[in-house]
C-alpha cells in the first residue's frame, strides 16, 4: 500500500508539491527487516526508554521537546546533506546525549570492546563503517546530539551562561500533570461488592 518512494525526504516535494509528511515519514522507515533494523530497533527502543525513566523523568514535556528540536535541526542539516532517511540520525542523536548524561557507565560491545558510555556513539560510527554504511548518518546524529547537550547541560552552567532552549508552555500544559495538592484531602470510596481490592498505586509513583 505504502512504498519507501512516498515516506523519503525530499525538499522538491515537500515545499513545491506540499507532500509536508514527508517530515515525518522519513523518521519512521529503517530499511526492509534485517540486521541492520533489529539494530536501530533495539538502540531506539533501549536509549529512549532509559531517557524517559532517567533525566527526563517526570519531565515529559521537556522529553517530547527534546524530540521536536532534534528533529527540526535534522530536517535544517537534511538540505544541505543527501539524506533521504534521517531516523537512523534520530536514534544516534538518543544515544549521544544518554551517553553524555551518563559518563561513567561502562559499556561491552559485543563482548569485543569495554569502554566508558561517551565513546559508544563514535563506536556504533565506527561499526556502521565496518558494515558499509556511510558515516554521515551517524555524524549528522552525533552532531545534533551534541548541540543540544551542549545548550541543555553545558552551556547553562558556564560562567555568563543561561539556559537558552525552554519548553513551550503548552507543550507543559499537554504533557506535564499538575502537581497533586498536599492540602486535599479525599473521601474514602466504597469498594464495590465489599472486597478488599488492596491499595492503587499512582502511575508514575
């Protein structure tokens, strides 16, 4: 039904013929199923999750910000490089900033290689060339990765810094879930039938 040809990036198309999904599109495909997917899937997967449940948790608003930015420098840096899938760029750019917020963890590629978090971008770079592939994927990825980083964690913490990337404030009123009230004070509910259905748990608790 739908074909690769429809989901690429291509500036001609998006801003001449209005096919404005192809923004989007070209995220969402990595290749036909193969070695080379499983391992996107697994380093997407595995990378965001430890994102959302470490720096960004309780932060989701800030989390789906840092997607949007990733992706509009992506698309910037698209047209300028000959990239018609940017989601491989997307999952390194997940690894890269993990990596930096996480320096000290030690890492085992394979069983091959051990090495400390921040050198496992540059060593995926590494083994992607090995495969064939062209290293401009991963460097687009390392270098977005890296910009926000830099403006998120470092630049900030600099002597006449400041923080320059900011939630939008609706992005906040979407994501994030108002701060429970210490002051309220609810009524016990009736459990139905008279069981002791035990005590809920706060999502997120």
């Amino acid at each position: 039904i739908i074909t690769p040809f429809q989901l690429y990036f291509n500036p001609e198309l998006i801003f001449k013929h209005f096919q404005v999904w192809r923004l989007i599109t070209n995220y969402l495909f990595f290749g036909p199923v193969g070695f080379n997917f499983l391992f996107n899937m697994i380093f997407l997967y595995r990378y965001c999750r430890m994102l959302e449940e470490g720096s960004f948790r309780g932060r989701t608003a800030d989390f789906v910000f840092m997607f949007l930015f990733g992706g509009l420098l992506m698309t910037i840096f698209g047209l300028f490089v000959n990239l018609v899938f940017l989601g491989q760029a997307f999952t390194i750019m997940l690894v890269y900033i993990w990596s930096r917020r996480n320096p000290y963890v030690r890492m085992n590629f394979f069983g091959l290689l051990i090495f400390q978090a921040p050198f496992l971008p540059w060593v995926l770079m590494g083994f992607s060339l090995l495969l064939g592939n062209s290293i401009i994927v991963d460097l687009l990825g390392i270098a977005v990765g890296h910009i926000y980083f830099f403006l998120e964690d470092v630049f900030p913490n600099q002597p006449g810094g400041g923080r320059l990337l900011r939630t939008p404030s609706v992005l906040k009123a979407i994501f994030d879930t108002p701060e429970d009230d210490p002051n309220y004070n609810p009524l016990p509910e009736e459990r139905p039938g008279g069981f002791a259905w035990g005590e809920g748990q706060r999502l997120g608790g």
